[in-house]
C-alpha cells in the first residue's frame, strides 16, 4: 500500500515514497551505491523499489501483488524492481528513462500492476504496468502528482483480489490534501510522518517499514529511513555524486 508521489517547487523538486510491507518482512531494505546509481533494494529480490543515478534521473514505485502472492514470496510480484535497476544502470536523461520502459524488457514475464515515477529536477512521468500491459502516461507533470496502487489501470481495476489491498483510496486522498502546502524537505519528512484518518505512516496491518524523499536541487540527495516507521526516526541522507 505504498504512497509515491512528486512536486516541483520551483528551484528544487521532491520524489518520495512511504513503503508498505505485510508484518515480519520488515527489516529487508538496503541501499547499495555502486556505478553512480543508488539503489534502495529488497534483500528477497533482484532489482530496486527506488533509486538514482549520477545524471540526476530518479524512479520510485507502488506495486500492488495480490496479497496472496505476496505471502507465498513470489519473485514475479516485483519483477517492476528489474526493470527500475536496468533503467537507472543505462539512462543518462529522463526522456530516455521513459522510452525505456517496455514491458518487452522482460519478455515472457507476467508484470503484476505497478504505478512508477520516474522525474528530474523540473518534471516526472508516470507509467503503469496492468497485468502485463505497458500504460505509459504522456503527460508531463512539472507541478505534483501522487499516487496509491489503488487501481493501477483498468484491468487491474476489473479483478477482486486488488480490492483486498485495503485503505489506499483514504490514503490517496490524504496525500492529495498534504503535498498541496508541502514545499520544503521537512514539510516532505512530515507529510510522510503523518498520522490519523488514512495515515500516510502507517503502524497496523501492512505497516510502513521505510521511507525515501529525494531532493532535486543543485545536488541530488536521498533522504531515508530504512527500517521501520518515520515518524520515529531520523532520515538518514547520502549524497549522489
């Protein structure tokens, strides 16, 4: 039930995501820096959740498995973290980072639904994978966007077992509310912190297990909690160079 979500403020632009695991696979989140790109990954499988490159380029993404899949660990829910780690590896600009994405990269496989966000310092792009199906969304957004994995497309808006992903509907719309007057890093970490009716931080259910806010400025930093809610903890912060 993760919640992702850009804004450009001006100078500077923010992408973010809040991660949402089932109970007990918490704790599986790393960063590894290495050829310029940082990776925010999951031990269990290949590729990254989020990341960016040296060039600037930035990827985050919500992907909604059937949490039936998600429970019996299987590797093709986010074969989404491949195709995000094989773009950051071998795009130098946005707009190569978009045509990039091709569900063709992986041919064969069985792409669960996922929204993804890719974005520089001025603008981001959206695609989604809907059972398969490659929806690339043509609209630049050079002021905000966030998103849930509430119905990434319309098939997957067609089959029952996404509606079990819960509350992320309330959750949009909280997100929706907050990165309206959210214009600085720390109107980032507490929008992210938030508590209350749809929480963006969330401690019951599929809890929040780490958090990421990149800043897009003259320099490109990432802002992280890897293990464990944000609203008790303090970001961590790396320097791409």
């Amino acid at each position: 039930m993760c919640v992702i979500g850009f804004k450009c403020t001006g100078d500077d632009s923010y992408l973010f995501k809040n991660r949402d695991l089932l109970p007990g696979e918490a704790g599986n989140n790393y960063i590894s820096d290495q050829d310029g790109v940082l990776l925010f990954k999951d031990k269990r499988y290949d590729g990254a959740w989020a990341g960016v490159s040296r060039y600037g380029v930035c990827i985050v993404e919500s992907y909604a498995a059937p949490i039936d899949d998600a429970k019996a660990g299987k590797s093709d829910s986010v074969n989404s973290f491949k195709i995000i780690e094989h773009v950051l590896r071998n795009s130098t600009n946005l707009d190569q980072a978009f045509d990039m994405f091709d569900k063709r990269l992986f041919n064969g496989i069985d792409l669960h639904p996922a929204h993804i966000l890719i974005a520089d310092r001025y603008r981001a792009k959206k695609i989604s994978f809907d059972l398969g199906a490659c929806l690339k969304d043509s609209y630049e957004y050079d002021d905000f966007i966030t998103l849930t994995n509430h119905h990434i497309g319309p098939l997957s808006a067609l089959n029952p077992d996404y509606e079990k992903i819960g509350s992320s509907v309330g959750r949009l719309r909280t997100a929706e509310d907050r990165i309206i007057d959210a214009r600085t890093l720390q109107d980032f970490k507490n929008m992210l912190r938030s508590h209350g009716d749809s929480s963006l931080c969330v401690h019951e259910g599929i809890p929040t297990t780490g958090s990421v806010i990149f800043e897009l400025g003259d320099s490109v930093k990432a802002h992280f909690v890897l293990n464990g809610t944000p609203c008790n903890q303090e970001y961590e912060v790396a320097v791409i160079e």
